[in-house]
C-alpha cells in the first residue's frame, strides 16, 4: 500500500501543472505553427501555457493563453525581407548590418511592450521556449525568469544555435544551410564550407550581437550576453531527422522532434475544392504553394511563364497566391489560402511545386507526395540539395526558369519511377518512430522542468577555450615535445660521432 501511494505520488508530480512562457514575436507564420503545436501539447498535458507572436489565434486550446503584439508587424515583414535578401546575395557584410539594424528594431519595440518587466517584478515561469530565430535579443532576459531555457530550432540545427551551445558542427560533412552543397562534398566545395561557416560566426557575433545586446541592456542592465545566455540553454528542440535534412552529430541536450506539427488524419475539404480536386479524375492534380510569406517575390513575367507551363500539362492545378491573375487557364484554380496538409493527404495530389520550406517538405514527404523545389533563402538551399542528392526531389532555379524547365520537373516529378520509390521510402522511414515528435518534445520539456534544467545532459565542453577544445594546445605541446626529442638525439649522435674520432 505504501508503495503504491509513493507511485502515485511520483506520477502526481511527473506530471503536475507548470507555467511555459513560449516566445515568438520575431517569427514568421511557419514558426508560429510550429510554437502552437507544442503550446496545444503542452496544454493537453494540463500545463498553463502563453503563447507570444505577433498572430491572432485562430482558435483557442484548453490551457493555452496567447498574447498578440501586433505592434512589431511592420518589423518583422522587414526581416523576412532581409531574410529573401541573404537568400539572394549570401549573408554579406551589408546584409549582416542590415540584419543587426532591424533585429535592434525589434528588440527595442518588444521590450518597450513593458511584459517582460511586468513578468520579472510579479512572476516567474517553470520553462521559457524561445524561437531561435532573432532569438538573441530574448535568451539574456529570459535567464532572469527561469532556471529552464528550452531553445525551439525550427528547421535543421542552426549554426548560430550548435556553436555557442557546443554542439559538434564538422564542416567536412555538415554542409551551410544557407548555400546549396550537397552531403559529399569536394575539397573546394568543403573549403567553402569552412569559409562560409566562419564569415557567418564572425559577422554575427561581431555585427548583430553588439547591437542587439546594447539594446537588451538599454532596458535591463547587468544581463548576461547572448553567447553566454546561449550557452547556458538547457534543452534545444529541432525540427529535423536524419531522413529529410542531413545525418549530423549532436550533444544529449538536442532533441530532434521532426514534424511536430504534422496531423495524421486529414480533415474533409471543403464541398468546391473536394470536387475540383475529384474532377482531376487519373491524371492528378498538382499543389503549388511558396508558403506564408513568398508570393511577393514572383515577377509579372514568371507567374506568366508557370500558367503558360501549366496549360500544358494535363493535370489539374491548385495554385495559392495572394493576388487576382488574368488570363488563368481552364485546368487552374487559384486560392489565397489553402488547407495544405489536407490536400496533402489527398491521393489524387501527384506533385508539390513548393519553396523547400522544411514544414512543407515534412508534410510532403509524410504523405509521400514528390516535389519540384524552388528555394527562396534560408535553410531552403540545404534542403532542396540534399532531397535533390537523394534524388528524391527536382530543382527549379529562379535564374534559368522557363516553361520547358517548368514542364519538364513536374512531368519528371510525377512519372519518374525511382525518384516516387525513393519518396516512398523515405515515407516509410520517417514514419516509422517509438513516440510521436509532439509527444517527444513535450516529455523533453517536462524533463528538464522536473530536474531543475537536467545539467547532467550538458556538456563540460562550454567549459573549455578554443584552443582547449580544438587541442591545440595540446599539438602544441606534441610538435614541441617531438622537435626537442629530435633535437636531443641529434646532439647525441653528434657527441658520439666526435668521440668516435
């Protein structure tokens, strides 16, 4: 009997209500899916949640309190400008200081909002999830309010992420996510690598982070730095797996939670697109969506150029853009918005022409649907590469597109043999998992509440220096060792030499 009341006692306290603050006001609507999917989770599990972002819920989940700071919009649609143009030109010297001028911007505008002060003069949190995007300006303050720090990686692990939390990032087989080199990669193309890997460290711990962190302190003096508030991070969630996105080795504090927003059963659509979708009848149809924020980026002549293309074809085409179009052909439905995942699981759906947003290629891959990639930035260069390496996915490039271009990828993505099986079983393959991501990221968190940030997961390399961690020292000390032993055999020999004589 006491035995039994000790279990119940322990399952009462595994499993008791705790406070999560989960912060995203710098994150687009991808990220916001993502934070309100381990938000509905974690409410599930009787946690009080809340929920900051700049969008409006569009429903309300038990235990879930979402507050909208619609005053920081105008600012984020310039970092998703900033953000397509790094994907145009590289993360540059100019784009760094652009980049570090609007994260600034933002952080000034969040912490003028007065919540985190109001927060650190009445109230503290069980756990903080912050978006690792922007991320910066929120890991200092957030120390202040709780002794558990739960970093939300959305795509792939982000470099400004593995580095400061010592996490082994080799640049031999690690490509950039944000340039488009495959897996196996050259001497030259590894050599690159390395140098984009630096130059991206080096701006952003030298460009953006002073900036940043001089506004952090404008409004709370005496906080840590970035670096350090990262290096402190108890847990990091990663949206990625070692079938969509790169095999890469990682610390027992990262936790790779692929798809946790993805539903396993569709809902109905509705009456006017379930039938469009059914007049498709054996030819298919095809969905063509360039996410939440990227239909601004098409020109007059290349929205031309895919109607054209599609006219061509004889399959039946779901296309969301945001705009009125002309001259749209009979086998084209235009829609503003879309339910994505639910046509997704439609059989009749043959191809996905998508920007290589990592949620979309998850939903895409899990409902084994092939895509035709057309990055924008960001982690889209990595991704589209390394599906187009596997041969599980077909490039279009913005620079050479044209309707042959245009017809040849779909009509290879939704006839080719080989790279369909090579959808299916990467399918397969990520399917097939002992626990469901959004079950998986919220036991994580719940893990590292109930052991006071779980320091036994951290590693003692954050306690090491460069040239520690590296051994240079300890090479150092090895040439050294082996040209002073050299050195004396030598002398030796040379004595012995001259007593010889």
């Amino acid at each position: 009997m006491f035995h039994q009341a000790l279990i119940i006692l322990f399952l009462f306290r595994s499993t008791s209500t705790s406070d999560v603050l989960m912060l995203t006001p710098f994150g687009g609507t991808s990220h916001k899916i993502i934070f309100s999917s381990l938000a509905t989770g974690l409410g599930q599990n009787g946690h009080n949640v809340t929920l900051v972002s700049v969008f409006k819920p569009p429903r309300t989940e038990p235990n879930v309190n979402e507050i909208v700071i619609p005053a920081i919009e105008d600012l984020n649609r310039q970092l998703q400008q900033i953000h397509i143009r790094i994907g145009k030109e590289g993360y540059t010297y100019s784009a760094s200081k652009h980049l570090a001028s609007v994260s600034e911007q933002l952080c000034d505008a969040f912490y003028q909002t007065k919540i985190m002060k109001t927060w650190l003069e009445s109230r503290r949190f069980d756990s903080i999830i912050i978006d690792a995007v922007v991320g910066e300006c929120l890991f200092p303050v957030a120390a202040l309010l709780t002794s558990s720090v739960v970093v939300m990686n959305t795509a792939a692990l982000f470099p400004w992420i593995s580095d400061p939390t010592n996490c082994p990032t080799p640049y031999s087989f690690i490509p950039n996510m944000f340039y488009s080199l495959p897996p196996k990669m050259t001497f030259w193309q590894r050599l690159e690598n390395t140098i984009t890997y630096e130059k991206i460290k080096f701006l952003t711990d030298w460009i953006v982070y002073p900036l940043v962190e001089k506004t952090i302190r404008k409004h709370f003096p005496g906080t840590k730095t970035v670096l350090e508030a990262l290096a402190d991070a108890n847990l990091v969630l990663v949206n990625a797996d070692s079938v969509v996105s790169i095999t890469r080795p990682d610390m027992p504090f990262i936790k790779n939670v692929a798809g946790i927003h993805l539903s396993p059963t569709a809902e109905p659509l509705s009456e006017d697109l379930a039938k469009y979708v059914e007049s498709a009848g054996d030819s298919g149809v095809i969905l063509f969506s360039l996410g939440s924020i990227f239909d601004g980026v098409m020109t007059k002549e290349q929205v031309s150029l895919f109607l054209t293309a599609f006219s061509k074809l004889k399959y039946q085409f779901i296309w969301k853009y945001k705009e009125e179009l002309e001259s749209v052909p009979k086998n084209v439905k235009i829609l503003k918005w879309l339910p994505q995942q639910d046509l997704l699981a439609n059989p009749k759906v043959k191809v996905f022409i998508t920007h290589a947003g990592l949620l979309s290629l998850q939903e895409a891959f899990y409902h084994q649907v092939p895509t035709v990639t057309l990055l924008v930035f960001a982690d889209q260069h990595h991704n589209s590469a390394y599906l187009a390496y596997k041969n599980a996915s077909v490039p279009l490039n913005w620079d050479n597109l044209n309707v042959d271009n245009i017809v040849a990828a779909i009509t290879r993505a939704a006839e080719d043999k080989t790279l369909r099986e090579n959808v299916k079983k990467m399918s397969k393959m990520s399917r097939n998992v002992q626990i469901s991501p959004i079950k998986e990221a919220v036991y994580w968190v719940e893990y590292v509440m109930r052991h006071q940030g779980a320091p036994h997961l951290q590693s003692t390399a954050k306690q090491l220096n460069y040239f520690q961690y590296f051994l240079l020292d300890v090479f150092l000390f090895l040439i050294i060792a082996a040209i002073s032993c050299s050195k004396g055999i030598y002398c030796v020999l040379k004595i012995i030499r001259k007593l010889k004589k």
